[in-house]
C-alpha cells in the first residue's frame, strides 16, 4: 500500500500550462475555468516577442496543433517564431481548440474547447485574481539561441512583469536552461527558484545547465540543483525515485516532478514525499491530495 502524504509537509497542486488536460493551454480562459474548479497554483510558460512582450507560450513557434490564422484556418506546419512576430501579430491567432485528428488531440480527449482564445501577455495572467502561486518557465533553448532572447533578456523582462504586478513573493521562475535561473539568482536572491530536468537535458548538461555536469558531483543531479543555491528541483516525473527524493530532502530541496496525471502515478510520488505535482489534470491531484489527507 502506497502511504499518505507524509505529516510534516504539505502538497501543493500546480495545473500544468493552466489545466491543459481540461482547457486550452496558456491562455486566460483556461487558467478562469480552473480557478472556477478550486485549482489556486498554475504553471505556465513564457516567450518574448520581437517588441518584448512576454507572453504564455510553450514553445517556441506557433504550435499547429493548436493554432488557427485570423481566417480560422489551422496552420499546415509550424508556423513562425514567437521571438519573430510583435505581440499585435500574434493576437490574431486563435489558439482556444485543438487540430482535430492530431496526435495532440488524442492526449487530451476531455479537453473543453474556447473557441477565440489568444495568446494572452504575462501580465494579463498575472492580474488574475485568486491565483495563489505562480510557477513560471523561461522557454529559452540553448541549441538554438537564435530563435528566442537570451536568457538573461527574458528574466529580465519577466522580473519586471512580475514585480509591477506585485506577485514576486508568490512566484517561482524555473527553465531548463539554467543561465536563467542562475541569472535571477545573482540578480534577486529573493525570488523562488526551481531548477527544471528531464532525460535529455541531463544527459547533454554542459549544453543545459552552461557549464556543470552531473559527473561534477558524483553522478547526482539533487547535488547539482543544490550547488546552483538550492530551491526546487522539478524533474520528469519518469526520471524519478524514492532514494532520489530523500537525497533530494537531504539537501534541503523541495521536489515537484511534472508532468503527473495519471492517478496511480500521482499516488506512488505523493507516497515517497514529494513536495508538489505539476499535472494536466490537477482537479484529479486535488482529489487525491485530499484522500491523502483525510488517510492522514
């Protein structure tokens, strides 16, 4: 039997890219529509255009299998970069549905579509009220450094949105390219900081993380996180494990992994202690944090 969650921490619930397994990702309809089933902490991912608009997108040209042109026409590849198009082209894309018979499509079955929604500013989702916590992902790639800002640009950008907003003491920033993170850390210590892995990026460290490996610290990747000044570290739920956890807690880190949405997955991290969830479906973590708390 899978234990509850563990007394001494409590288990927060992030709906990944808003509630992506029930509403259109990345966009202020979905993140009003999941505030509206009791979910309070979103993940959600930013881009900077050409006029320097950080705006919520994952990734890092308009994905087809979620955007339609102003004649509501689907795009046929992918289409251009964020970083290419000014914040007043890009709004005239519709990105409320998902492209029928696409292998995106089928991963989301339940989603509600919203017709009409646009890709919104940060600043837009972050002046939603009754949102708690903020985790927010820098979507720069060091393989093409070309086709977004520099990291340090966007931090800067976003560190700005975030404090005329207000929300700095309830927001997390977190990439994996880790020149972003290391960037705010030596700028604003006072912001939360998570430090995002998976499989490649780990594997291909030098290139992810600017410079540190893995084999720098014997092999672990919670003592790396714990170099960079601690935190959160947020890795694929796949690439994690029990041991990994409490090595994790040792050094002081919390644990998020992404992206957790089937029960039983949700179930067996929660067991080993895990600090939080990122997940599609996060009205299904909120039932089973709360299963988890009444057991305890």
């Amino acid at each position: 039997m899978i234990p509850s969650v563990p007394s001494s921490r409590s288990l927060d619930i992030y709906g990944h890219r808003g509630a992506r397994g029930l509403f259109p990702e990345n966009t202020i309809e979905g993140f009003r529509a999941a505030l509206a089933l009791g979910v309070t902490a979103f993940e959600l991912d930013v881009g900077l255009t050409a006029d320097g608009v950080a705006v919520l997108a994952h990734d890092l040209a308009l994905n087809p299998a979620v955007t339609r042109d102003a004649q509501g026409r689907w795009l046929p590849g992918a289409g251009p970069l964020i970083w290419s198009m000014p914040f007043a082209g890009l709004v005239e894309y519709d990105v409320g549905r998902l492209c029928p018979g696409t292998a995106y499509d089928a991963l989301f079955p339940a989603q509600q579509p919203v017709d009409g929604a646009r890709i919104p500013a940060l600043s837009a989702a972050l002046a939603l009220a009754g949102i708690e916590r903020f985790v927010i992902e820098l979507k720069t790639d060091p393989r093409f450094p070309a086709d977004t800002a520099s990291p340090e640009a966007m931090a800067d950008v976003v560190l700005r949105a975030i404090d005329a907003a207000g929300v700095a003491e309830r927001s997390i920033l977190e990439s994996f390219d880790w020149r972003g993170p290391r960037h705010i850390r030596r700028q604003r210590p006072d912001i939360a900081m998570a430090w995002l892995t998976r499989a490649e990026t780990i594997r291909d460290a030098h290139i992810w993380w600017g410079g540190p490996h893995p084999s720098d610290f014997g092999g672990s990747v919670p003592r790396a996180v714990a170099a960079e000044g601690g935190g959160i570290w947020a890795p694929a739920f796949a690439d994690l494990t029990q041991d990994l956890v409490a090595e994790a807690h040792d050094l002081g880190l919390s644990v998020v992994p992404w992206t957790v949405n089937e029960p039983a997955d949700m179930r067996r991290v929660i067991g080993w202690g895990v600090d939080g969830l990122i997940t599609d479906r996060p009205d299904l973590g909120m039932t089973i944090r709360a299963g988890n708390a009444v057991m305890g």
